[in-house]
C-alpha cells in the first residue's frame, strides 16, 4: 500500500527528511514515532501528496507520487487525520461534513449514507444540526474522525488522533482504529503515545530524520534491551550456572543468591522465543535443579524509544 526509498525533504536548505524507507501493507496499522522536529508529519504530507518530495521514490496505492494525476488519485484515496481540525465554526456538523464530501464529488445518497453512519459510530448525531463553535476538543477530534472517513478511504493516516482527548473519547478513536483494521483499512498513525502505540500498531519505525529501527514492538525493546529472563530455585550451585552458561541461547548468565538472570539470544520469531526458554527450564530440571519462580524483566517500549533517540543524540 504504501512504499518510500531514500525519501527526502528539504526546505530552503534545511532537511527535514533524510533519506528514509517504509514499506506499509494493506490493513496494517503503522506507527511512525520520534520527538518534535523529527520529521513524522513532514512526512505524512508527503505520502498524502500535500507536499512534494525533493528526493527519492515514493508510490501510494500503487501510484507515484511524484506525478501529477497519480498524486491527484492519491488524495481521493487517503483520510488526513490532523492535529488541528480546520472546520468552519458558524456552520453546522452536518454542513461541515457535507462541505467536504462534495470536494471529494461524492454521490448525494453515498455522502448521506456515510455520514449518517460516521455520526451514530462517534456519538455525534444529537448534534449533526448545531454549530461547531464552542465545541471541546474531544467532540472536534470524533468529528474530525468521521471526516476523514466519510469517502471511505483506503489509507488513513492520522496525526495524534488521541492528543487531548478524555479517555471515553480516547477509547472510542482507539476502537475505531481496531475495528477499522479489522476492516482491511491500512492506518499510518503518528503518536507520542508510545503505550498506544504498542497497543495498537502492528509495526513501528522510530524517526529522528532518518528511520533508527523499524520493527513490531516487541522486537524493538528486544533490540534496545535484549531478553532478560529471571530463575529462583531452590538452591543454586555453581554447576548450574554453568551448565546454563554453556547453553547456545544463552548470552550471558548472572547469578544472585538463588537466582539466575539470563541474558537470551534475541528471538527470531515468537515460536524460537518461546522454545529457548522452555529449553532452560528443561535443561535444569534435568540437571537437578528445582524451579521455584520463573519470569521475565520486561521494559517498555518507552523505555526502548528513549534509549534509542537518546543514542542517536548522543551520537
């Protein structure tokens, strides 16, 4: 659905994007993460055709976007969810949303099917007649939601969906985005909610101009931390640790009173992450050993962005 190689972008010779792959498939939930200034919305304008590259290639739904008609196509294809939601105040819900379903030169009862539809899902419909002025940001953010969705788009890409929301309005945009993966719909997310992120996306990629790491979120806290796994048995001799040591998933052993923290190989897939430890306890058992406590020192994934950005600036 969406491809970029060596993706650039530069503004009066500042670069705001250096060079950057992705590759997104179809109903997949992408997640685009980094701190101010990283280039995560410079690039979203990118691949919605807002703003033209001036380096690389990138190709949205099978179309260029570089070219003219294609780019045109592109726009009709994709929702832009925003941080700022743009409606015309002195209009009301309903009108606003009819506003932009005739850009999109959408057929009359299509447009009142979907938005009629769009306004029951977010809650909206006691107030399709009202004025968008005095709105709260939660209520402009559904809105803005059911905008975006009204011409039923392949590929959402949403811009801190649940930036300022209350948690009944976060949760309602967090179910939609589960539901509307369920659907087939490829949604690129860009987030500082890095705990929504885990929750949601299928993978990530972590920007500071450049992508650092691109990979689901469990494998990129394996990259950052590696996998720490904790034993306590009965009693600990030095043969057990050793025996563990020289196991070929193991990289490192420390041993504390009676427990054993293992350092293991990082996981090529959930499967191997499963079977190396099952092979630990297996080989202890056999060795003698009596298990009393098996478990696993877990770091966040915030943990992990920050140790990554970090040693990119520190660098």
């Amino acid at each position: 659905m969406i491809e970029a190689r060596s993706l650039c972008r530069r503004f009066n010779g500042f670069t705001a994007v250096d060079s950057i792959d992705l590759q997104v498939g179809e109903g997949e939930v992408f997640g685009l993460l980094g701190p101010n200034g990283a280039g995560k919305t410079t690039t979203v304008r990118m691949l919605a055709c807002l703003i033209r590259p001036t380096g690389g290639t990138a190709y949205v739904c099978g179309r260029d976007v570089y070219d003219p008609v294609m780019a045109r196509e592109i726009r009709g294809m994709v929702g832009i969810l925003t941080e700022t939601s743009g409606f015309y105040d002195e209009l009301s819900v309903y009108k606003n949303l009819r506003f932009y379903a005739d850009l999109y030169h959408m057929e009359r009862k299509t447009a009142q099917r979907n938005i009629d539809y769009y306004l029951r899902l977010f809650d909206l419909w006691d107030v399709r007649n009202s004025r968008v002025a005095g709105f709260s940001r939660g209520m402009r953010q559904k809105l803005a939601l059911t905008r975006c969705l009204v011409h039923e788009p392949r590929i959402l890409f949403m811009d801190e969906p649940t930036s300022g929301l209350d948690p009944e309005s976060a949760r309602i945009v967090r179910d939609s985005i589960r539901s509307l993966k369920a659907g087939g719909r490829t949604i690129f997310l860009c987030t500082h909610n890095l705990d929504e992120a885990e929750r949601l996306c299928d993978r990530i990629a972590i920007i500071d101009k450049r992508i650092l790491k691109a990979d689901t979120p469990q494998k990129i806290k394996y990259s950052a931390y590696g996998r720490r796994v904790v034993i306590r048995l009965e009693r600990l001799s030095d043969r057990m640790a050793s025996i563990i040591h020289g196991m070929d998933s193991v990289r490192r052993v420390e041993s504390e009173g009676n427990e054993l923290v293992i350092d293991v190989n990082d996981p090529e897939t959930d499967n191997a992450d499963i079977a190396d430890v099952a092979d630990i306890v297996s080989t202890i058992v056999g060795a003698g050993g009596r298990i009393q406590y098996v478990g696993e020192q877990r770091h966040t994934l915030e943990e992990a962005y920050i140790k990554l950005v970090g040693d990119r600036v520190g660098h």
